[in-house]
C-alpha cells in the first residue's frame, strides 16, 4: 500500500483538556530506509502490518517484523530501518494530551517505549489505530470523539502488555536496576533534584559511570532527561493556569528565568510565551 499522512492542529479546548492525534498515517518505504531523529515533543504508536525492519529507541535497536507494536515516547533518541528486501509497512499515530506525563506512568510504569510482539491479525488495537487515522482525514469528526479513540487505544495496548507479558525493549535484557532506580528518582522527585551528583548517589555509581551508563541506556544525560521533565511540567502550567512565564519557570524547578528560557528554547524551539500564544490561537 502507498505512504499517506494526515496532519492534525488540535484546538485549544483539545490541547487544554483532551488526548489529540498530530500526525496519523501510513509509512511504506520501497527500500532500505534510515531516519534518526533526537527529540520531538510527544507519543508516537506504530503497528507493523508488513515485513521487517528495526526501530531504536534511547540508544538500543529493536528488532520488529509483522504484527508487532510498539508505543513509544518521542522525547527521547529514536531512528527507523529497513533493509532493501522485505521493508516493513507501518501504520502509525504522533500523539500528545494535557495529562499524558501524568497518565503515562499509570498504564505503562517508568518504561518510556513498550514493544508488544507478535499481535493477532485484526486485534482490537490494530482497528483503533486505523479509526483514529480515520477521523484525522475526517473534517467532521470531532476532537472530543477522537480523544475517546486515543484513550481507548492506549488502554487496550496497557491490557495487551499485562496479557502478553511484554517488556520495555524486548529482546534486549533488563533495565539496569541501578539506572532503573535512579531514573523513578528523577520521575518523583525533577522538581527538586539539585545535581547528578544526588542521582549518582541514588544509583551507587560514581558519577562519571553513572552518566556515561545512563546516556548509553536511556540516549539522554541524566542532566538532559531532568530538564526534559521540568519543561514538560512547565508546558502543563503555561497551558493550564494564568502564571506568570516568570512564575512557571520557578515552580517548574529552574533556578532562574535565563535558565529557563534557555532549556524551553533548546527543547521545544519555540519561548514559553510563544508556546503558550500558539495553545491560544483558533
């Protein structure tokens, strides 16, 4: 089948309250195929429907071929490749939501990519996903109608990784626990993290071992994933209450406004006010 693609622009009710497609399609390359990208500001699911292929996540290559999923968050380091015989088709939905930092963790734990292998040919995921693709295309279909889809998705893949077993990076061993705890550190406790050296201490590695284990495990330095943290909290406030882009910045956890103007410039290509013009916007 042909590569399509719809492009979504949610509305600021959808970005305020609601999950909401981006980007939804149909990806069928003729050949061998390599694309990398290091960051991009939200959830990407993808279910292989044809062929062979490897997708990497952080800085470890999966393995995937038919009938695979895999759900992944796009903030971290991540690539796409096939090989000139057999490349795989995927179809697939780029999306983001108000309380995805916050709902995230409850379905899928501190993994930030889950792989489920092998589903069932016309599995309740699979039509999901096409519906929501659907509805993109839809001028009609309404954000509210499309939110419920994506909800519904997300809760059937959570249902499909209890039922099948599926671990984060399958195939390629267990999460360090040393990372693993220092990490769920980082997710508890971004806001008031004062130094690498606190998470190192946390992790019991020294401080150079444990950067250099966590940027080979994860793709981002612990520093990095820390601000990645604080500027997703960020956008939460600046979407979601009337403070101050001053305010925002200090109970994001930065310790001064330059600070944070620098990370969310760096991170989001766009100024915490421009951001929070843009959620405004018709």
């Amino acid at each position: 089948m042909e590569t399509f693609q719809h492009v979504n622009t949610p509305g600021e009710f959808a970005r305020n309250r609601l999950l909401y497609g981006l980007i939804g399609g149909r990806d069928a390359p003729k050949g061998a195929f390599l694309y990398t990208r290091d960051y991009y500001p939200a959830y990407e699911i993808m279910l292989v429907t044809k062929g062979q292929g490897a997708f990497k996540h952080a800085n470890r290559w999966i393995d995937v071929v038919e009938g695979d999923c895999v759900l992944h968050d796009m903030r971290l380091p991540h690539a796409y490749r096939t090989e000139d015989q057999d490349p795989f088709e995927m179809d697939y939905l780029v999306f983001d939501g108000a309380d995805m930092e916050h709902y995230w963790p409850k379905l899928f734990g501190g993994a930030s990519c889950v792989v489920l292998q092998a589903l069932p040919r016309a599995n309740p995921a699979q039509r999901l996903l096409a519906e929501l693709i659907g509805a993109m295309a839809d001028d009609a279909a309404s954000e509210l109608a499309q939110s419920v889809l994506l909800y519904e998705l997300l809760l059937e893949v959570c249902r499909l990784k209890q039922e099948l077993g599926a671990s984060p990076q399958a195939g390629h061993g267990a999460e360090p626990e040393a990372l693993k705890r220092a990490k769920a550190h980082i997710d508890a406790h971004y806001l008031d993290v004062e130094d690498v050296a606190e998470l190192a201490s946390v992790a019991a590695l020294s401080l150079y071992h444990f950067i250099r284990q966590f940027k080979k495990q994860y793709g981002v330095t612990p520093k990095e994933y820390v601000l990645l943290k604080r500027v997703r909290h960020a956008k939460r406030l600046l979407a979601n209450t009337s403070l101050s882009v001053g305010e925002t910045g200090q109970r994001s956890g930065f310790s001064s406004y330059n600070a944070f103007l620098h990370a969310f410039l760096r991170i989001e290509k766009a100024s915490p006010r421009d951001f929070r013009k843009s959620l405004r916007r018709s």
